[in-house]
C-alpha cells in the first residue's frame, strides 16, 4: 500500500453537519478522498461530491476502525495551479428516511490526502 499524507481533513456531526466545503491547494499532484463515519447509521449515510456547481460523485459512509487510514473513495485534482473547492453534502439515503434519519445521530470526517510525505 503506497503512503499518503493527510493535506486537508473536516469533521462533524450528523444531522446537526450536513454540508461542508473543502478548499484543496494545489500541490501539482492527484488528491484521494476519504470519507469516514461511526455511529448507528454511519454507513447508510450517503455523501454528494459538488465541484464547480456540478455533482462529481455519490459517496457511501465507511465506518471507520480506530488505527486503521481509509482507503479512497474517489480520486480529484489535476487542474495545474488551481485549487480545488470540494463541497460535500451528508444525507440520508432516501427521502422517505429523512425524518427517521434526522433523529439519530453519526459522526463523519472527509479526509483528503496525497501521494508521499
């Protein structure tokens, strides 16, 4: 397994965080993206990616296991020169468990790493 190093990371708590935006600096390579998450329902939660106003992808909740560095869920970058802004938004999977969903809690954290040290 190749080494990555953590460039950018948030955290927070489900249902009162449901939405935050990354800003990662370009650092002229690919970025991974982990998405991590304990609790009752952490892995049904589901994670919209937006990129410039355009869903770029659906995410599942891994649980996460203390010790143990998440593998990538989605791979970004290659803008030379340009950061990128990463909008995640926390949800429930359907619409119709929404309101179920609302009253149990789950913590997350969306991890952003690169190759190397």
């Amino acid at each position: 397994m190749t080494r990555r190093s953590l460039i950018a990371s948030r955290s927070g708590d489900w249902p009162a965080d449901r939405t935050v935006t990354i800003t990662v600096p370009d650092h002229g390579r690919s970025f991974d993206i982990s998405v991590a998450c304990s609790g009752a329902i952490a892995s049904r939660l589901r994670v919209s990616m937006v990129v410039a106003g355009g869903l770029a992808d659906q995410l599942s909740c891994t649980a996460w296991t203390p010790g143990q560095q998440p593998s990538a869920d989605v791979t970004g970058g290659g803008r030379a020169g340009i950061p990128d802004t990463l909008t995640f938004r926390i949800q429930a999977p359907s619409s119709y468990w929404a309101t179920a969903y609302a009253k149990r809690s789950a913590s997350w954290t969306i991890g952003i790493y690169q190759e190397g040290s």
